[in-house]
C-alpha cells in the first residue's frame, strides 16, 4: 500500500495500464508537457483520483532578488485589497478507466527528488501500470512552420524498437541530468517500461506554443491508440501559426532566419526519407549505388 505524501480519493480498476506524465519546468517549453495532458484530461473526461502533498517537494522562501525568489514563491492574486487566489504547486493523478490510462500533471520538485519519483511510481505499481511515457519538450532551432521532431529514450534495452515504430530519433546527449532521467532509471530497477517523447520546439517562440502542443497530443495519441477528436486543437493550432505568421512581417531579419530553419528541416527530412526509400528498394533487390 501506498504511504502519504499520496492521498488516493478512489481506486479505479486498471489492467496493464499505461500512464502518461507531464511536469512543469525544465522539460515543458511553450507547455508542451503540461499543456498536452490537461488537453486530454478534458478530452477523455478523466477523473482526478490521487494527488501528492506538494508541501513536500518545494523551496518557497529562496534568499535573493525579487526576480529570483519569485520563481520559487506561490503565485497569488489580490483584486482591490481582497485575496481572490493563492496557488500552491499541484501534483494531481487523473484516470480514464475506459482507456485504461492513468494521467499525471505536476511541477518539478526542487529537491527529494527520490521521495517525489517513489510517489508516482509506487502509484504506479499499485494500480497495475506496466509502461509510463513522459511528454516535454526542448527548446531547438526548428521553424515554427513544420511540426516539431520527437526525440525518445527508452528504460530498457528491449524497448529500443519502440523508437523506431513511434518515430522517436533516439536521443544522444551528456549533461545536467533531469528529474525524467532519473526516474526512467529508477523504473527499470522496479520492473517498469517507461520512454520519453521530447519534442523539439522553436526556441524563438515565446509562451504558450499551441501548434506543438497539438504535435505531441497527436503524437500520444497515435501511441496509445486513443480514440480522440482533435479537430479543435487542430484549428487553433493554424489559428496560432497563423498569428505568428502576421507577426514576422514586421520582423524581416527573423523571416529570413526562419526561411534558413525551414530549408534544413527540409533536407534533413529529406534525406531521412530517402534512406528509407533506398532501404526498402535494397530489400527488392534495386540498388541505387
């Protein structure tokens, strides 16, 4: 059984589930991670079931200027001297029996790091998930014009294959290590499948990145089989693009830049698909070379 900081409201009956994580912070560019499961908790009508006690996980009072401390502190709002909000970091667990998914929207802990990791992942456990993908994304020089790229990583050898069918260029990097990281290690130690989708996204692009978040829906959706509409993030996803659009003409150096972006997304594309092409030719016994 689970011990606090968890508190379980219900218990829905899952078997070999999935689970799906976003998290606020390093990892969540244009809420790409946070903004791609509210949507489907709200598209799958998922029901809030569990929640970790976020007073655990976060430094609130951080010595330093105002600027620094205020991405620590909680966020309020007082409207004619009256406190109207006061919001804590959430960490909620929402499931859709139906679908047999389990949804997680959080904020990156700043610190206990393995504590914060054993909540979800005993959660986990608990109620039968067997594969856990974690959604974000990472700032890169793509245009916003074309959908972003997909990087994954995987908790287990065996699940490399995984890359390849979802179409995941599998990651290569060294560095700082996120919280993800650490819990797709600490997964496999406990017998969990778990990958990460990372969705490259335009670094020039400020706030809230609606054409990527529908990218990435789209993206999980295709993975999990989920059998959901997503007309109406598809309009405001080229209501967005266009908006942009408008802007860069009056922004004739940072057009051209972008046209640069686009011509290598392009080639590269490009030359992906023609490997394949080469490929599956070679096994009919056509050689171009």
């Amino acid at each position: 059984m689970l011990d606090r900081p968890v508190t379980i409201y219900y218990r829905p009956t899952l078997q070999d589930a999935r689970m799906v994580l976003a998290l606020s912070g390093w990892m969540d560019g244009g809420d790409t991670s946070t903004g791609t499961v509210d949507y489907l908790v709200n598209k799958l009508g998922a029901d809030e079931f569990a929640e970790i006690d976020s007073g655990e996980f976060y430094v609130y009072n951080l010595p330093g200027s105002m600027e620094i401390s205020a991405l620590f502190r909680p966020h309020t709002t007082i409207e004619d001297g009256l406190v109207t909000d006061y919001e804590e970091p959430t960490n909620t667990f929402f499931c859709s029996e139906e679908h047999n998914l389990v949804l997680f929207s959080g904020k990156e802990p700043n610190f206990r790091w393995r504590e914060y990791a054993e909540c979800i992942l005993s959660l986990a456990l608990e109620f039968n998930v067997k594969m856990i993908y974690f959604v974000g994304s990472v700032a890169g020089l793509i245009p916003h014009t074309r959908d972003p790229r997909f990087h994954g990583s995987v908790s287990d050898e065996h699940l490399k294959p995984l890359l390849q069918r979802y179409s995941l260029k599998p990651s290569n990097y060294e560095g700082p290590a996120s919280i993800v990281t650490y819990m797709t290690v600490l997964a496999r130690q406990k017998g969990l499948g778990m990958t990460t989708l990372v969705a490259e996204i335009p670094a020039y692009v400020e706030g809230r990145n609606v054409k990527c978040i529908e990218a990435a829906t789209r993206k999980l959706a295709g993975i999990l089989n989920l059998p959901v509409e997503l007309d109406d993030l598809r309009a405001r996803s080229e209501k967005f693009e266009e908006s942009l659009n408008g802007t860069l003409q009056d922004r004739p150096e940072l057009a051209e830049q972008i046209r640069k972006m686009e011509d290598d997304y392009d080639k590269e594309e490009f030359d992906t698909e023609m490997a394949d092409l080469k490929e599956w030719l070679h096994r009919q016994g056509i050689r171009l070379d």
